[in-house]
C-alpha cells in the first residue's frame, strides 16, 4: 500500500490577463460559477480525494482569495437571529480546519512551473498533488480522487489527459504516449504547446497532477522555457528522461476551461442547468434566445 497523498498546491498567482478589467482587482479564482467561487470547486475536489494541507501560491493582489476561507462571525450571527439555517450551512461549507491552509507568496509570475516550486518548503520528501482551479471539472467522482486511487496502483507521477482535436494541441502540453492501457497510458516524453502539426498525440496535459518530491528538485534548478516561463511541463519530461514512470489518467468528467471566456461561459451555463432551483428558468431563457437568433439570420 502506498502512502496516500495529502498535500496538494494551488498555484493561484498567475495574472490573469485574459480577464481584463475584471482581474485588475479581483482574482480570477474568486469569479464564480453561479454562486461558488472556481477555488471551492476546486478544494471541494481536493478533499474528496483525501487531501488534507492545502498550499496556495499566490501573489499581490490576492487577499480576496484569503479572505475567503477566514470565519465570518457577523455574517453567521446575523443568519442565525434569522433563521437561515440553510445558509448558514452554505456558509460551513466553505471553513477549512485551522492550520490546514498555507500561503506561500511568488513574487514574480515566472511561470507554472515556478509557482509550484515555491511551494517545495512545505513538501519536504513526499508525493504531491497540484490543481490549477481555473480547470473545473464536473463528474460524479472528482478527477483528483480517480487519479489518486489509480496513483495506488501506479506510484509514479500523473497528470490528468484529456483528448483534443488536432487544431487545439499548440494550446496545450501534449503527451508522447508509449502503451495505451486504457484510463492509463504510459508516457515517452512530454511537449509544452507544441507548433501546429508536431503534436506526439491527440492527449493533452490539464491542470491536474500527482508529482514526486523529484520533480521540485528539479524545478528549482530548471531553466524558462516556451514562453520565457518555467514551465511544470518541462521538470516532467525530466522525470521520463531518468526513466523515471510518467502515466497520463484519462478521467472521467467533463473539463470546463475556466481560465478562458468562452469556457468560463460554457461552465456557467452548464452548471446552472445542473442547478435544480435555476435549471428550468434559464433553459427556458437560453431556448429563447436561440430561437430568437436563428429567426434573426
Ligand atoms: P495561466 O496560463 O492560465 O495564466 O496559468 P494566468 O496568469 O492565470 O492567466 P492569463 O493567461 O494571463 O489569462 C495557469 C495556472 O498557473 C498559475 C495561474 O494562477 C493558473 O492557476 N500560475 C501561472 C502561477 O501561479 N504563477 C505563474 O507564474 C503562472
């Protein structure tokens, strides 16, 4: 039996250009789908999957996201002479255990790879799980607990694959694949958005992944690579290059882009029509607006 893996790090410092203005004061990761911010999704899957001390990197700029985990005593006093039981247990959700949050600060946006590195204090010599929060992903088991009960088997490092189309492989890490064996490939080399028409497959790398104390070892000596970042990718495709065992999990769930506008719509929509309370008022506005559209062309 294999340790279980309960560290995970959420590198939450990146600048989240893509959503100008909005992120000039807000961070992306506070922006909520319906009424959860995308770092509760992302910590709602965390815990599913066993994990205990959860690590934020983050930077200037962020306070709302560590004001977000903090108590809110007024606010609770207030539902509770109300009678608000329902939210209240809304609000409980969102506490952690006192000391199970770190923060660790970058100071400089020099890449994934970069931000996860700061964190290696804090890992000492065990495995780890790292989940970027602007990839949400809805399933009946989150994909973090797939990955961790196949890691049981596997030991190794991890990373959650999804299958592209061709023309949408230079966005992505893509895998170079030695045995497909199902959920489970195993791995040759690694490419960090690769130029149209190189890709090694179709399996590109998203923002879930199980890693091994070497991997920050090497981060910490690693050069910027595409991009002029320090790229996670990279000190990966080191691990494959020592012969060391990579695995790409294919999970099950459907992968929202949050981290982009059209995939932070997308999830919107979808997870307000997962929503019992809202589903039949805004897919009755979203048959609307379609049908008028198309009356329109
Ligand atoms: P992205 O590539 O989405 O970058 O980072 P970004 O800065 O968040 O957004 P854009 O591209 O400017 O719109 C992927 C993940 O890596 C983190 C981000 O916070 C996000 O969770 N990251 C990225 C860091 O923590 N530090 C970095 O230096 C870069």
């Amino acid at each position: 039996m294999r340790a279980r893996i309960t560290k995970a790090i959420f590198p939450v410092a990146g600048l989240g250009t893509r959503f100008l203005p909005a992120t000039k004061s807000v961070p992306k990761e506070i922006m909520t789908l319906v009424d959860r911010p995308l770092i509760q999704y992302a910590i709602d899957e965390a815990r599913e999957a066993g994990i205990k001390e959860f690590i934020f990197v983050t930077s200037r700029g962020k306070s709302a996201l560590e004001d977000y985990f903090d108590h809110a005593p007024h606010l609770e006093e207030e539902l509770r002479r109300k009678g608000k039981n329902e939210l209240l247990s809304v609000l409980e959700e969102t506490y952690m255990e006192s000391g199970a949050i770190a923060y660790i600060r970058q100071h400089r946006a020099l890449g994934l790879g970069h931000a996860v590195c700061c964190a290696h204090r804090l890992i000492a010599n065990e495995p780890f799980a790292v989940i970027l929060p602007d990839d949400v992903i809805a399933g009946e088991t989150g994909c973090l607990k797939q990955m961790v009960d196949a890691y049981q088997e596997t030991g190794g490092s991890m990373v959650a694959a999804m299958e592209v189309p061709p023309e949408k492989a230079s966005s992505y890490g893509v895998l170079d694949v030695k045995e497909d064996m199902g959920s489970l490939v195993s791995v040759n080399g690694m490419v960090e958005k690769p130029e149209a028409g190189t890709a090694p497959s179709n399996l590109a790398v998203i923002g879930r992944y199980i890693l091994t104390p070497d991997v920050l070892r090497t981060l910490r000596n690693q050069e910027s690579g595409k991009g002029g970042e320090i790229q996670l990718t990279d000190a990966i495709a080191a691990e494959i290059e020592r012969k060391r065992n990579v695995y790409g999990y294919r999970f099950v769930g459907q992968r929202y882009d949050c981290g982009s506008k059209a995939g932070f719509l997308q999830a919107t929509v979808a997870f307000g029509l997962a929503r019992e309370d809202l589903r039949d008022e805004l897919a009755a506005y979203l048959e609307e607006m379609v049908a008028t559209r198309k009356a329109a062309q």
